[in-house]
C-alpha cells in the first residue's frame, strides 16, 4: 500500500502541483523535501518538485539528491548507488507500452481523483518575499473527504527542528487514525 502525497505550490485557487505515489508520510516526503532544499537551495527545490519533472514522482523518500532523477523498474532503492529520486517522466517509468513519453496534468486542491492523496506539502513563497518561505503541511483524510491545515513551517528554521516537527506530526496523525 501507498501513501500518496502532492508536493505543490500555493496560488490563489489553492495550490497546485505533482503527485508523489510513495511514502508521502511527514518523514518520508517531507524529510526529502527538506533534503532537496540543503541540497539545491529553496528556489531550485522548488521548481524540481514541482516543475521540472513533467510526471511528478514515484518516490523520493531516503533519496540522494545528487544522483540524476531516474525510474527503471529493476532498481532495488535500497543499494547505495540506486537510491536517485524517482521521477514519473525519467526512465522506464515514464513511458507507455509502446515507448511513448507519459505526461501527466497538473495536480490541483479542488480535483477528484480515483487515487486519494494522504498529505499535500505546499509551498508558500508570497512574490517579492522571499525571505519569508513557508511549507504548509496539509493532510486529506478520506472519511472527510478535505484537506485539513496541519502545520506550517518556517524554512529558515533548522533542519533538525523541522525535522522534529514533522515527525512529531506523523505521531500525532497516527494517533489520531487508531483512535477513531
């Protein structure tokens, strides 16, 4: 099973952004996030998560942002050389039966889509302001069927506060599943 996650950017709508299918869980997706803003810096970070990569994203969780983003579908993430991001339009992923390069849409708060999304982690850049980045985390429980502000995070803050937050927040979510 997946934990599917939208990695986004705030409009006025909304946000709007690229599915990730895997391990989109706070420590997961979100410790990737953070690791691709130390590695790339915020702006670049953004537009690979969001832009670059025209498919969106299999799974990023534990990858190293210094390999090229790839998919082949004997990779075992789990060896060193093989743990590059795993984007939708690189590799044999990316492509249908017939060798043709996959495209997917944009992701967008408002859609309906036959695949939920688990955790939605939006980017909040106000224009001119770039000094004051934010990523809001949402989570989208499908008994209630709407995304749900969970936190926002300042990205000036250290990586090892986020880091605790957001798993201080996966806790708090998985409490909240097994109590209902």
């Amino acid at each position: 099973m997946s934990t599917h996650s939208i990695i986004a950017i705030k409009t006025e709508e909304g946000f709007e952004g690229k599915y990730c299918h895997y391990d989109g869980y706070p420590t997961g997706v979100g410790y990737s996030i953070l690791e691709a803003i130390d590695y790339f810096g915020l702006k670049d970070a953004i537009d690979v998560l969001t832009k670059l990569h025209k498919s969106g994203w299999s799974s990023i969780a534990g990858c190293d942002w210094s390999f090229t983003p790839n998919f082949k579908s004997n990779d075992d993430p789990l060896k060193e050389e093989e743990r590059h991001p795993r984007c939708g339009c690189c590799g044999d992923l990316g492509k249908d039966w017939e060798g043709n390069k996959i495209v997917a849409k944009e992701w967008t708060v408002d859609q309906d889509y036959d695949v939920i999304c688990d955790w939605a982690y939006v980017f909040d850049v106000p224009k001119g302001r770039v000094n004051y980045p934010k990523l809001i985390v949402y989570s989208n429980r499908w008994d209630k069927g709407e995304w749900t502000e969970r936190m926002v995070l300042d990205l000036w803050g250290s990586k090892e506060s986020l880091r605790k937050q957001l798993l201080e927040l996966e806790k708090e979510n998985i409490y909240e599943l097994s109590n209902n």
